[in-house]
C-alpha cells in the first residue's frame, strides 16, 4: 500500500488545481467525511485533507499528483453508503465529487442521460420525468444519494424487480484511474461486443479501482398509470409468501415490499402519526404501472384476490405519498432510537426469505436485542437493524460478532451473500474474507492488482491485497 503523507507541500499543489476554498484541513469541515451512515465509532476516521474537483480535468491531475507521490485516496459521492466504503481508514486523502453537479444531457432521440456524478438521484428523477421520461434507478435514499455513489456500489432500491439494480441502468461511463488516466467505457450504445466489458468492474467496486466522473444512463418512456398497494398481515411469514405468488401470476410489479411489525411501531413513533393496524400488521407493499388504467384495474383485483387467499387482514390502494413516506423513514426510525446499530443487508433467494427472517427474529429473542426486518421482499433483499439501544459499548462489541455469525451462517447455508445493495465497504471486509469462496477472491484481487498495482485507492475495502492496518488517530 502506498505510504506517502499528505505534506504541506502537497496542499498547496491540491489548492492550486482546485483553488484554495476547495481543500479542507480544517478539523470542523473535515468532521463530516470521517464517517459515512454507519454510525458505529469503529467505522470513523478523519481525513488528513478533503479535495472537492470541479471537473475530470481537476480529478485526473488530482489522482495524478497523489499517485506520484504513493498518497492513499479514498473517492467519495454523498457519504449516505452504509458500508463504510468511502471513510479515510486507512489515511490519505478524500476526494469528493460533490462539486461535478450537472445534468450535461437528456438526450430523447437516444433516451439516454448524461450526468456528472454529483447529481442526487431524485434531482436526476424529475429532470428526466419533465421530458417525458423515466430512470429506473430508486434507492431508498434518493433525495440525498448521488448519481455517482450509486453506480460505484451498484445500488438496488424499491424498482428492482421490473427495472434491475444501478447495473442495469448505465450504459457507459468515464473513469479517471488509479494513475489518473482518463478513459469512457460504453456510451449511447445499447450493444457491445467489443472486448472485455471492462465498465462492468467499476460499477460495484465501490471507489477502489477509479473514480467515475461521468455516466450514461438509459432511460425508459414514463408509465402513464401507477398504483400503489398495501397489504396488512398478523402473520410476517404469510405476508412475504404472497410475493412468488403474484410474481408466478404473471404481474411484473415495480416493486414489492415490506416492513415487520416492529419496524412498523418504530416508524411510527419516529414520524408520530398513526399507521394502519399498526398494533399487530406487517406490511407488503406492491406498486404496479403501466399504460393501461383497465390492466392495472385486473392486476389490483388479482393481487388483492392472492392477499386475502393468503390471510391477509386487509388490502387497499395506499396514499403513496403517506406509505412510501413511512417505508423510507425505516433507516431513519432506528437511528433516532439508537445512534449506533448494525444494518446488515442479506440477499437470499425470494422463496426462503419466510425462513431467513423467521430465524433472524429467534436471534433477537436469543441475544435480547431488538432487530427490525424491512426490505425489499421482489428481489430477496432483507435489511436487517440490530439495534445497541443502551448496551455499553464493550457489550455491544461482545455480541454483535456473535449475532453476524449466526446471521451469515444461516444466509450462506440459504444460497445467499452478505450483500444485496448496500456494499462491503471496510464494515464487511473481514466477513467477506471470510465467506467468499477462495477461488472467487483471488479472481478479485488479480482485478484490483492488476487495475491498481499501487494499492493506492480505497484500499482495505472489499478485498485486501496487503496486510492493511488503519491509520491511528
């Protein structure tokens, strides 16, 4: 791993390619890139200096001066991840593309987008929806993620069973490396069969093989008609087993989601409005769209027909604004009752997701901790808060591993993986070690060697291909 500091020296060249009022040295203005959402104080690290380019041209000969001088530097979009992806651990320098904000194109003839990086993925939403178009692309945290972030951690959200995760989105991109070359991968085109697809490895590697400074994006003609549904359970098994139901029914929803119990009374708490049967309910929710008011009127006659078959207590159109509302304040909710949980982020097929969450609900009442389930039930994504409440924080230490382990074990033996969206960062790094077959890892540290031999961006995070040790405070 490169060992260079960040010399007085060195902040003068950033300042001159970016201009001074764009490098933070400050322990004030540095403060909010010591951590991203994980909350947990094991995650957090200040960053020796922030570097906020404006324009690829200010980001290449950024990564260049850094890889001249063997400096580590950790890309970073918005800082909302949930893997501690785009933290300093490791020291070095932060490089925020918060500034490369612009919409540079929606081009209709095409449907295709271009972006900077630093665009937020609502903001990108309703640009594209005044043309008359539609993204697909809808994590959770829309009105504050980027653009960028998303494409580097290849982010799901609540549209994945129709439109597919971020992958599924992008048709190019343009990347400076490691050194500070600058390529495009992709572009417009919707075809190629051109060599290696080379755009594939950066989408996902989380910020450790370059950074991404523009980005290509498919866009599909907007649905005319949407409808949103809720269907309320006293039974959480019964409630995601309607999912392969009204999949094998021959209805493609957006989406399909849901919320235990518990995560249904701590939301409510957190926005202190009542919501539905609340007391005993567990939620699915089912957004369905089209260009046929007459087909979405079947298909919500056949989806309420399936809920009730499968003892749901109620079905109704919702108020979408009012239950995607308490749907996206899952995260939020927790946070305001712990500052410090765990949010793990299993995938497992869809039919065994009954098993999993039922067994993970057995762990809370093994270990005495509260665990909230919510997730996206479509693509077999679970979210899973473990939450510290008022555990000390050695406590907390002792039992998290032991409650992770139970976890994996149980996904692994399911046919799933650590991660559905939310990345393996430095928070997973250890437990991907850990679970990966052996083969597939040396596969991924040839990648990293071999795009970024210095070991010089984001190192430690997903895969490590040295004895990475974090830099002490």
């Amino acid at each position: 791993m490169a060992k260079g500091k960040v010399t007085p020296e060195l902040i003068e060249e950033f300042k001159k390619i970016v201009g001074e009022k764009f490098v933070y040295t400050d322990a004030d203005k540095l403060e909010p890139y010591s951590h991203d959402e994980v909350t947990d104080p094991h995650y957090m690290k200040m960053p020796q200096v922030v570097v906020l380019p404006a324009t690829t041209e200010e980001v290449s000969k950024v990564v260049k001066l850094c890889y001249d001088n063997d400096i580590v530097m950790v890309p970073r979009a918005a800082g909302t991840g949930l893997a501690a992806g785009a933290v300093a651990t490791f020291g070095g320098v932060i490089i925020s593309i918060e500034r490369m904000n612009k919409i540079l194109e929606i081009d209709k003839q095409n449907m295709v987008c271009v972006t900077e990086p630093g665009v937020t993925t609502t903001a990108l939403q309703n640009a594209v929806k005044e043309e008359g178009l539609f993204y697909g692309g809808d994590p959770c945290s829309g009105d504050s993620c980027f653009i960028g972030g998303n494409v580097a951690t290849n982010a799901g959200g609540n549209r994945a069973v129709k439109y597919g995760v971020t992958r599924d989105q992008v048709m190019g991109i343009e990347v400076v490396t490691p050194s500070g070359e600058v390529v495009t991968l992709g572009g417009k085109f919707r075809k190629n069969a051109t060599g290696y697809m080379l755009m594939h490895l950066y989408i996902g590697s989380e910020g450790t093989l370059g950074i991404i400074t523009k980005i290509y994006l498919k866009l599909v003609a907007l649905p005319k008609y949407q409808m949103d549904l809720l269907a309320v359970f006293d039974n959480l098994d019964d409630a995601i087993a309607l999912t392969p139901k009204i999949m094998n029914a021959g209805i493609t929803p957006v989406c399909v989601e849901f919320m235990d119990n518990a995560s249904i009374k701590q939301v409510e708490i957190f926005l202190n409005e009542k919501l539905q049967h609340s007391d005993i309910g567990n939620y699915i929710i089912v957004q369905i769209a089209g260009d046929s008011e007459d087909i979405l009127d079947e298909q919500c006659e056949k989806i309420d027909e399936l809920a009730r078959e499968n003892k749901a207590l109620d079905v109704l159109v919702a108020n979408p604004a009012v239950i995607w509302k308490s749907r996206k304040a899952y995260l939020e909710a927790d946070r305001a009752r712990s500052l410090v949980f765990s949010m793990e982020d299993i995938v497992v097929p869809m039919t065994d997701i009954p098993q999993a969450v039922q067994q993970i609900s057995r762990l809370a009442d093994k270990y005495n901790v509260a665990m909230h389930c919510a997730g996206h039930c479509g693509d077999g994504n679970v979210h899973i808060d473990i939450l510290k409440d008022d555990r000390t924080q050695e406590e907390w230490e002792e039992m998290l591993p032991q409650i992770q382990s139970e976890i994996y074990e149980l996904v692994y033996n399911l046919g799933g993986r650590l991660s559905g969206e939310h990345g393996i960062g430095y928070k997973r790094a250890a437990l991907m070690a850990k679970y990966t077959n052996p083969v597939e890892m040396k596969l991924m540290k040839a990648v990293k060697k071999a795009l970024d031999p210095k070991n010089i961006m984001n190192p430690g995070k997903v895969v490590s291909i040295n004895d990475e040790v974090p830099v002490e405070e």
